[in-house]
C-alpha cells in the first residue's frame, strides 16, 4: 500500500496519460519521462481499463509506482530494445510531480469508442490530466502493424489507424478544455534535448542539462522508415494520403521519402491547451486486495 507520505504527495501530482497509435514511440518517450527525479510513467499497465475493473485510484497509482520501479530494474527493455537512461531516476523519485502510464493506442481507442470515456476518465484519476500525443509518419506506423499483425490485410491496419486518429480528434475540440502535447517522433530524434525540455515544461517539470544529456544519449540516430519494409500498392498509397487530410496533426507527412515530416521540418513540439502481462504478478503478493470479479485476463 502507499505510504503516508505518498498519499500526501498524490494529492501535489499531475497525471500523464499518453495518446496515440501503435509503434510511434511511446516506450522511448515514455523511458525518458520515468528518468526524470520528479515523473514516474509506468510502461503499458493499462491504468484505464484497471479503472474499468473497479480498482481505486490507490490500487492504481501504487502499481504504476510498482509497474516503473520492476520495469527499471529490468532495464525498461521492451521488444528487443533496453530503454534504460543511465545516471538517471527510472524506477524511483525524488519528489513525485507527475506520474502516468504509457498505453497510447489502447488510451485513444477508448476515446474513440465512447464519447463519455473522457468523463469517466477524469472522475477515476481525480487529478489534473495532461496529455502527450506521439505522432509518426502514418506510412511508418502501418507498415509496422502490418509486419506486427500480417495476418490483417492493411485495409483493417489503415481503418484502426484513422479510427484512432478520430479518438484523438474528438479530445482536441476545444470544448473538451484538455491540455495536450504533439510530439512528432522524428522531430523528437532529430533533436532530442530541446525537444524533451519543451516536453517536461508542459509537464510542469524543469529539466537539468545533465538530465538531458543522459536521455539523449539513448536517443536513437534517426528515426526507422519501415514504409519502405513492406510492399505498397498505389491504391493503398493514396488511401492513406487521402484520409490524412482530415487531420491537421498529419499535415506534412507523405511516402515520399522527400517529403516525409523528417525532411519538411514540422513544428518542434505543438500544445493544444484547451508490458501488462508482467503486471499481474504484483496482485498476487497479498499487498492489493482486488475488486470483486476481477479476473486476470490475458
């Protein structure tokens, strides 16, 4: 259970919940936030859908503590990669400001589905919500769904991706009064430092040099164009282009390798102020008493 001196300390903190589409970046961006001595960002607990099951914002907030500090110390790896910053914070903090969970595309396809989820969404947390939106080439990130997923024709990947898009859209309206965060991933390797800065002073958070210059180590060179890992028709090329228009946050992305976002210089960072499975072993250590009907799903 949280300690006195947590329960306090939740009450000063901001939450950070991630929105987005599958294979963007997240895990990277959300490794770095976990570095700094004032965030901790679990990586893929789910928070929402333990809300759904009737867990408190206790319950909740203690294994995302839990969920950051195991994933530390396994290196923060995740699909092959270690997203571990040395000299830095991950698992641990010195004065909690922020914490959150990385599940972008569950998150935003939540959104989409039922209007009334946001609602739901802020009741449950019960603290100040801030959102950060990765965004990817559209190209890069279907391609990468598809490689994931191959038994989907890339009709189902592109009718997902877009109906995340429209998840994500419906939070933008200035109606809803939201704080969000655009990242564009290759924006963000191009230029990692000013771009996290930027990141965490939307945050609410100051960020270090030396903290900057740890995080950025990790960075990758350049971001992967797995556009070009799997075969296109024109057909399915100008589908995606064509859908594309709807969304602002797309504007500038293309197939064309010359005129992707990387080479079309976006803006560096854009404010609209308006790993579950290893988790379930930490309910059964008899700290967290689970609701009633709660089942372990796979």
């Amino acid at each position: 259970m949280l300690a006195d001196g947590m329960k306090v300390a939740v009450r000063h903190t901001d939450y950070c919940m991630f929105v987005g589409y599958p294979r963007t970046g997240h895990s990277l961006i959300g490794s770095l936030l976990d570095a700094h001595p004032r965030i901790v960002i679990a990586h893929e607990l789910d928070a929402l859908e333990l809300f759904q099951w009737g867990f408190s914002q206790r319950q909740v907030f203690h294994l995302l503590l839990e969920n950051s500090r195991k994933m530390a110390a396994a290196g923060r790896s995740h699909h092959g990669y270690s997203y571990g910053v040395p000299n830095q914070w991950q698992g641990r903090f010195e004065q909690l400001q922020v914490l959150g969970d990385k599940k972008g595309a569950a998150s935003a396809w939540r959104f989409y589905l039922d209007p009334g989820f946001l609602q739901f969404a802020r009741n449950r947390i019960g603290i100040e919500l801030k959102f950060v939106h990765v965004i990817r080439n559209p190209y890069d990130v279907l391609a990468t769904m598809s490689h994931r997923s191959p038994r989907k024709p890339l009709d189902t990947h592109i009718d997902v991706f877009f109906q995340l898009c429209s998840g994500i859209e419906r939070l933008k309206k200035p109606s809803q009064g939201l704080q969000i965060y655009d990242v564009r991933l290759e924006s963000f390797i191009g230029d990692p430092k000013p771009q996290l800065e930027d990141l965490c002073s939307f945050i609410g958070v100051k960020a270090e040099c030396r903290y900057l210059e740890d995080c950025a180590s990790i960075v990758f060179k350049s971001p992967k164009k797995s556009r070009f890992d799997i075969d296109w028709s024109r057909g399915a090329i100008a589908k995606v282009r064509e859908r594309m228009q709807a969304f602002t946050f797309l504007s500038g992305y293309d197939y064309d390798e010359e005129n992707a976002a990387s080479k079309s210089a976006p803006p560096q960072g854009m404010r609209s102020v308006l790993g579950r499975n290893a988790i379930w072993g930490m309910l059964t250590t008899g700290k967290l008493l689970l609701p009633q009907g709660y089942t372990m799903m796979g």
